[in-house]
C-alpha cells in the first residue's frame, strides 16, 4: 500500500502522529501497511518503558493511515481500539507497526496490528475498527 499522499497530508499539520515521533512506510501488499516510532521522550512513561498508550496510538494511527490510503477523500477515524500489550521495550529502541487489514466494508474497516521490537519480539497485538465517512 502507497502511503505516500498520506504522509504529505500528516507532516503539513502538527498532529498526534508527529508529536509522538510516528512514521508511516509503504509495503508492496495492498492490505497491509507499516509504521515506525522510536522510544523516546515523546512517548515514554515516566520509568524509561514505551508507554502503552503511545503503543494504542500507533496502531490507531497505522489502521488510519491504512484506511485513508485505501478510501481518498473520506474521513478515516477509529471507533473501537482493543490491544494486550506482551513485553516492555526501553527508551532508545525502535518499535514497528505492522497492520493487515481483516475486513473492507464500505463504512468499517477492521485491521490487525502487530508492534514488534528491534529484535522482532512481540510488543502489543491490537485490534483497530475505523468508520468511514464519505465527505460531501
């Protein structure tokens, strides 16, 4: 999938995607889409741990992007996020996002994301459910 336009739009205006450091990759799979974040300031928790929040976000944020590339000109915004977070990763490393869409409706599209550490070890297992609004 082509998140190229996607990210033109994203970096113009500050938002949460930048604030928390995120950036959004293309793959070859029309399904499927990715995104990086590394663990810093921006999105840790006060002991020095990616804060599970900011791992939410990410995969909000992914499924998002994923959504918008694959319906332009509708708005894409997430009604339903549900993750089990596995392991800690600690300030410094690099965390991906790896999301496959499950389902394409015409107003819903579901996407499993899985975030994964440097060393390819499971961080969180999300589920993402966004709407589809057409814009008039």
């Amino acid at each position: 999938m082509n998140v190229d336009s996607i990210n033109r739009i994203i970096i113009d205006k500050p938002n949460l995607s930048t604030a928390l450091g995120m950036e959004f990759l293309s793959t070859p799979e029309d399904d499927t889409c990715m995104a990086r974040m590394k663990v810093d300031e921006r999105n840790r928790q006060p002991f020095g741990f990616l804060s599970g929040g900011a791992s939410l976000a990410l995969a909000e944020n992914v499924a998002g992007v994923g959504s918008s590339a694959l319906c332009p000109g509708c708005a894409c915004v997430g009604i339903e996020v549900s993750g089990s977070h596995v392991k800690a990763v600690a300030e410094g490393d690099t965390v991906t996002a790896f999301a496959r869409m499950q389902h394409k409706g015409t107003t819903l599209h579901v996407w499993q994301v899985d975030i994964k550490d440097t060393a390819g070890d499971l961080i969180s297992s999300v589920r993402v459910t966004n709407y589809i609004i057409k814009q008039r």
